[in-house]
C-alpha cells in the first residue's frame, strides 16, 4: 500500500499510471498528440493542405503504433486525441488538395 501513497512526480507522470516509467510509449504518445495538433490546425486553412494531409498521416502512423506498444490507459487516452486530430486532418487535407495536389502534374 506504500507504493499507493507515494507521490509521483515529473513532467508525464500521468501518463504512468502503473508506477513504471515508460519514456518510449510517452514519446509516442506525445508525439501523435503534438503532430496531430498541427495537423488539424493547418486543415482549417485550404492552401496548407500539403502540411495537413502528411502530418495527419504521419500522426496516424505514429498513433496505431503506440496504440500498439502502449501500456497504461493514460498513454491510450492521449494516443486517442492525438490520432483523433490528425484523422481530421488527414480527411480535411485529402478534401482541399491531398498530398500531391498540384505538385505531380
């Protein structure tokens, strides 16, 4: 019951639910958060549609392989924002021009 009580501290300690440190899984997790932040900001403007549709897929890519490896809820709960965000800025980018639009003939 001591290991309930004791305090945890640090930047991402909610990410670490179990009481384990998990620096590769709350990389992941804060990635795929942070890049699909950008992605569904620049998908509210049609001309950053190249930004968009390649940051929402590469956050998508990076959310369902730390969905993969992930081992706390917390880490799940931000993966699950995170590729929420870039799923809606993926499908906005594809929408205004995709990931080529223009640039290959």
């Amino acid at each position: 019951m001591a290991q309930a009580a004791r305090p945890h501290h640090g930047l991402l300690s909610f990410l670490d639910t179990d009481g384990k440190p998990h620096p590769v899984q709350n990389a992941f997790a804060v990635t795929t958060l942070v890049i699909g932040a950008i992605a569904f900001v620049t998908a509210q403007f049609s001309q950053l549609h190249l930004v968009s549709s390649w940051t929402g897929l590469v956050g998508m890519i990076t959310g369902a392989w730390g969905q993969l490896i992930s081992a706390t809820t917390g880490e799940r709960f931000v993966l699950i924002i995170g590729l929420g965000a870039a799923g809606v800025g993926f499908y906005l980018g594809m929408a205004h021009g995709g990931l080529f639009g223009g640039v290959l003939g």
